[in-house]
C-alpha cells in the first residue's frame, strides 16, 4: 500500500469515489404498502409518506467517527488490586492513547482479549460513561455533544426487553417513543415495518419476545435501536451466544446497513474467518493500547513480518486472539511494535516500513477534513427538544405498555384461581357469622386478615417491579426516549387499578360469605380502605425495590419491616411498652386501616345478641338482652376517627410513592462498570 492509499483511510472520497447523499429512504425508491391489524380487528393501510421519508433521510446523515489520543483512567479501590494496600485508589488506565477513524459505509471490528477495553472504547465513542476519559471525539468535524445522541445508535449485549411483548409491540412502543414528533403516526407505523422486513422478523413479528430464538432476539434488539434511522451504530458483542449461521446472517444484515452510508462499530469475540475478512477496519486492543489497525486481510501479514506465522488452514481471527492471549512479554512486544510503526496522518515517512505498510493511518487530530460530502450540523438547533415527543404524549404511550404488561402480568388463571380458593377459604373460616356477643374476636380477627394478607402480598410484588424492569427502562432512557417523571406516573396509573382488580372479588366473595355488616355503604368503605392500604403497602415496596440495589437486601429489609409494623401496630402485645407503642402507631400503616375497618364493621346500629357479657358491659348483667353494634367498640382500642385514618393512609400513599421515585432517580444501581 503507498502512501496514497493511507491517506485514503482519511479521506471518505477516496475511499468512495460514488460518494453522495444517501438514498431515498426505501431504497428501492418503490413505496410498499403494510397493512396493520388494530387491536379492535380493523385494518390499516400505511405506507412511509414522501414528507416521512424525508424526515427519516434527515436523521440519518453520513458520519465519519475520528478519535485521536483518547484514553481512560479510573480511581479503583486499592483493595480491589491489591487486598494490603494501604492506599485508598489506585489509578487504573483501561485505554491509552489510542485514535482512528471510521467511515461511512464500514464495518470496523474491535477485537482483544476479554478486559482488554473494547466495551470501554465502545462506549466513550458513543458518548456513555466519559468520566475519565481524555482525548478528542469527533463526529464529522463536531466533537461530540449529548446533542448529537439521537444520530446514534447503541445495541446493548444482553438484549433486554419487556419479553411478554410481541417483537411487532415492542418495536411500535419505541418507534412512538422515540420517533420525533413531526412525523405522523402512520410514518412511524410504517417504519415499524420497514425495520421488520430490513431485519427479516417478520415471520416472529406477533411471536411474543420470550418465545423467539436468540438469532432473532439479537435482530429485535438492533431493529429496535435501527428505529431512529441512527447514522452511526455501536454494537457490543452481537454475535455473542449466536451459532454461525445466525451470526453470518446478523453480519449480512449489518452489511446492508453498512450500504445504506452508516457507520458500524462493533467488538466482537471470536469471529468465523467468513465474518472476520468481511470487517472492513480491524482495530485489534491489548490492556487498553492498540496493536493492529487496518485491514483484517492485512493483519496475518503484519505479525508475520515479526515472525509470528499463522499455520495454514487455521482461522486467522483465532490465530489473532491466540497471539494477544499469549504471555505478557509477546503482548508487550506487539504493543511497542505497534508505536514503532503506526503511521501517523499527515506525517507519513516517505519510506513505510514493511510492516507499517500493513497499518492504516492514525488521525493527527489537525486534518482540516474530519468531514465528509454529507456534512450537516449534527447539533441541532433549539427547535428540537431534549425528547422527541412531549411528556403528555410519553406518558400515555408507556401508560399503554404498563397497562398491557400488567393485564398480563395480573390476569392469569393461576392468580385468578387464588384469589378465588384463597376468598372462598378465609369465607368458609369465617362463614356466616351470627351478630352475636361472641363473634366480636373473630370479626375483629377477619378485618386483620383482609388488612394483612393483601397489602403483604402487593408489597412483595411492588418490591420486584423495579429490579426487574429496571435494566430495560435504564437502556431505553441512555437512548433518551421519554422522561423518567413520564415513565414512573404512567406505571403508577396503569398498574394501580389492575392491581386492585383481585383483592375487590376477593372482598366481594369473603365479605357476604362471613357477614360482616349487611349494610352495603358499609362494605365499600370497607373495600375503600381495604385498597388504600394495598396502595400504600405496593408504594412502599416500590420504594424499597428502588432505594436498595440488592433484591436480596430489599426482601430482608422489607421482611423486618412489615414484621416490627406489625409488632409495633399493636396487634399482638396490648401492652407495648409506651414509647414503642406511641411511634409505632404512626408508622404502623396497618393499624390505620384496622383501625378505620373496625370502626366500620361495628357502625351502622345493627343489633347483636348478647351471651356473657365477656366483651360489651351492657351485657355483663343482661346475658339474654342485645346491644347496638357501636357498643362493641368499647373493647378496642381504636384510635383516631374514620376520616383521619383516611387521611394519614392517603398521605403515606402519596409519601411512599414520591419517595420511590426520588430513589428511582437518583440511586444508582448499576455497578459501577465503564
Ligand atoms: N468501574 C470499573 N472499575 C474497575 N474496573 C473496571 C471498571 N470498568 C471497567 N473495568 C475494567 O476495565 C477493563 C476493560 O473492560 P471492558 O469491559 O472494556 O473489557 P472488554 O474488552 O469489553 O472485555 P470483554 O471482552 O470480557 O467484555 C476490564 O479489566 C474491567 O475489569
């Protein structure tokens, strides 16, 4: 290769002498028609509109990525090194000094041993976990801005989604998220279909996530990150856990998109020598420095003009993984090797060594050209907004998926069927009682029931909400798609009533079947707080799922403090000592609703029979005489009034539920990782 041809990893009309705007955006130029089937059985016709297809053309300019001299270093605990050190940190560099540049229409492959850094790189050229990074990126001749975040495209390893949707609802929620504005529902619908066809899911589309292959799911995965019609495309490991036909496939997808002007960055593992010599730029990475960048045909030559020969007939990928797995001393002559012989833009000798013939040449961070024929300001004016639709509109889109995810989540037979056997059981317990003197304990006993059982079960399950969706909703707010505020109101408000649909039947069946109160004012209120309660305990396990990064650490914390609620709520020692009793009565949120209900039980004047007069005095002298309800109460003590119990549980609903949100927010769980 002459000095010429280095240049023209420089320069993208060199290397592309076609260069020119891309294509219309169905690059056929053909429209095809879709048809949509509603959700009320009803058909659509759609098709991407001409303005559509302009929108979606202007998202997606040609971008070349330059990066010169980018490096990392990170304080880690010294313990975590080196378990004597008495320092606190220690430096740890995880990339040094590397640049290159990336073009349009490439495939540039990161390979090295496992920690050598190619997530790390990775991520600071799509702009992710930059503290401590160093050294200049440069999208065309714009150093990265958060702005420029939309032209981007980042496909994650684990392909995490919400699996109980199809792939086509998953890709409809983010295309409506994540599309701007501007462009009509249809466009997005049609969009929608476009990604299907262009990463051939069709025959998956209405195949629930969690059924599909691996394969398919890696597709699902970069479909939906394609939604946006992204420029540029990072890829951390996608042909991970894929066998070889699906990762050659995965690779023709790419090379399309590749075609079509984007640009594609990916690590990769251990590719076949089919998908390595197809990679146009090979960057090759040993403990954060660079040891090979060019062309991957070129790199067996490379290392042999160091004496390091592939036998024949081996795959050269492996070969070159072999190489950098090797000892410490080979890794360290490859590294300095390759200082010796990068070429370096702009200064390039004018006698390359052999082995330096065989590199591409390293930006110098000065050309006056970082830019290329499709050159447009990727930092959009202050029209554009930080999100692409509204806050009203995020929340009712993610109201909707909330709302599916927790029909189905809620509404299956086997929880059906719980609730049910479980109403039917505690009915049959407390089955029919009579208004009599002696069924006072045991009314007293069902109200504790039904204010236990279902707060503790909503609890628990509100703990493993966050933990679980966590991951998705952190990968889909690092893509900038809808506010956090949007997503923690709409799941508030679809989640909420479905939630309650249960413990309502399980009232209605126990309820009539023990006979609490025949008047029917009497069982709503019932009902009323029996609800508030359960909000209140789901609130307060959404906090603790989002306040402690441990699930394990959140059931324990949950498991003492329901427990000292209970305890300190009064309900099994009459005698608590004082000061316990006085705070526990304030935080005890069981004992509002206890409280409320049993006051409410006892309301109405019904009139009961006597029997001892063990429980209500006027009954002491009058074993055969009867006595109104209300006078049952004198043998609680039940605390403040119906309507303050109403507003102290309201509050701590609103309290609980704001706090879970603070935590969501602001407490991070991920670990740490670059
Ligand atoms: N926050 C962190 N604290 C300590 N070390 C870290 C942190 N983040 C990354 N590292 C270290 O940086 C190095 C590079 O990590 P990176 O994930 O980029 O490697 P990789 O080449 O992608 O590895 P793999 O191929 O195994 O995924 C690793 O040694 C990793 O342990």
């Amino acid at each position: 290769m002459d000095s010429e041809d280095q240049s023209a990893y420089i320069n993208p009309s060199y290397i592309d002498p076609t260069y020119e705007r891309p294509p219309a955006y169905t690059p056929n130029g053909q429209h095809k028609v879709y048809t949509i089937e509603m959700r009320d059985g009803d058909t659509l016709q759609t098709q991407m509109s001409i303005e559509g297809e302009q929108i979606m053309a202007a998202q997606s300019p040609r971008i070349t990525v330059t990066f010169h001299n980018v490096s990392k270093v990170i304080n880690v605990p010294a313990k975590m090194i080196d378990p004597s050190s008495k320092e606190r940190f220690i430096q740890r560099t995880l990339l040094d000094k590397l640049s290159g540049q990336i073009l349009p229409r490439q495939i540039v492959a990161l390979m090295g041993p496992s920690g050598c850094g190619k997530t790390t790189l990775l991520n600071t050229l799509a702009g992710r976990a930059l503290s401590g990074v160093t050294g200049n990126v440069w999208y065309n001749n714009q150093l990265y801005d958060r702005a420029m975040k939309r032209k981007l495209a980042y496909v994650l390893q684990q392909d995490l989604f919400f699996e109980n949707l199809t792939v086509k609802q998953q890709l409809t929620y983010t295309a409506l998220l994540r599309l701007p504005n501007h462009l009509s529902r249809k466009d997005k619908l049609a969009q929608v279909e476009i990604i299907i066809d262009q990463l051939r899911i069709r025959k998956c589309a209405n195949t629930p996530i969690m059924l599909i292959s691996g394969g398919e799911k890696k597709r699902v995965n970069i479909g939906t990150e394609l939604l946006t019609n992204p420029s540029v495309i990072f890829l951390d490991e996608p042909t991970s856990g894929l066998d070889s036909t699906s990762a050659v496939s995965l690779m023709d997808v790419l090379r399309e998109l590749a075609m079509q002007g984007k640009t594609i960055i990916t690590s990769i593992h251990q590719p076949s020598s089919q998908i390595f010599q197809s990679f146009d730029q090979l960057i090759l990475l040993a403990d954060g420095k660079g040891i090979f960048m060019g062309r991957p045909s070129n790199a067996l030559a490379y290392f042999s003009t160091m004496n390091y020969n592939c036998p024949s007939q081996y795959n050269p990928a492996d070969y070159v993984m072999d190489l950098v797995n090797q000892d410490m001393k080979i890794r360290e002559e490859l590294k300095e090797a390759y200082l010796q012989h990068r070429i370096i833009s702009g200064q390039i000798p004018s006698q390359l060594s052999e082995s330096s013939r065989y590199l591409m040449a390293e930006p110098s961070g000065k050309e006056s050209d970082l830019t290329n024929p499709d050159n447009v300001n990727l930092i959009p004016d202050g029209r554009e907004g930080k999100w692409p639709i509204g806050f009203l509109p995020q929340m009712l889109i993610l109201y909707s998926r909330s709302f599916r995810l927790t029909g189905k989540a809620q509404f299956t037979a086997l929880n059906l069927i719980q609730s049910i056997a479980l109403a039917v059981i505690s009915g049959l317990c407390w089955l029919r009682m009579e208004f009599r003197e002696d069924t006072i304990p045991d009314r007293s006993s069902f109200i504790f029931f039904l204010m236990t059982f279902w707060p503790l079960h909503t609890l628990m399950m509100g703990l493993l909400s966050f933990p679980f969706e966590r991951g998705v909703i952190e990968k889909e707010r690092a893509s900038g798609a809808f506010r956090l505020s949007a997503y923690f109101v709409a799941k508030s408000l679809a989640e909420a009533p479905l939630k309650l649909v249960l413990p309502t039947i399980f009232l209605i069946i126990s309820y009539w079947m023990a006979r609490i109160n025949n008047n029917f004012g009497i069982f709503l209120a019932i009902l009323v707080f029996q609800l508030l309660s359960i909000l209140v305990a789901e609130s307060l396990g959404l906090l603790l799922g989002a306040a402690l990064k441990n699930l394990h650490h959140a059931i324990t914390a949950a498991t003492v403090l329901l427990i000292t609620l209970m305890l300190v709520g009064g309900f099994f020692v009459r005698n608590l000592p004082h000061w316990l009793g006085v705070w526990g009565k304030w935080f005890s949120f069981f004992k509002y609703a206890y409280n409320a209900c049993l006051q409410l039980q006892f309301k109405g004047g019904q009139v009961y029979q006597c029997v001892d007069g063990s429980y209500v005095i006027s009954c002491r002298n009058n074993p055969n005489g009867t006595f109104i309800s209300n006078e049952a109460l004198q043998y609680f003590d039940y605390g403040i009034n119906i309507g303050l119990n109403f507003l102290v549980l309201f509050g701590m609903f609103v309290c609980f539920r704001f706090c879970a949100y603070l935590a969501l927010r602001f407490v991070n769980t991920s670990s740490g990782r670059t």
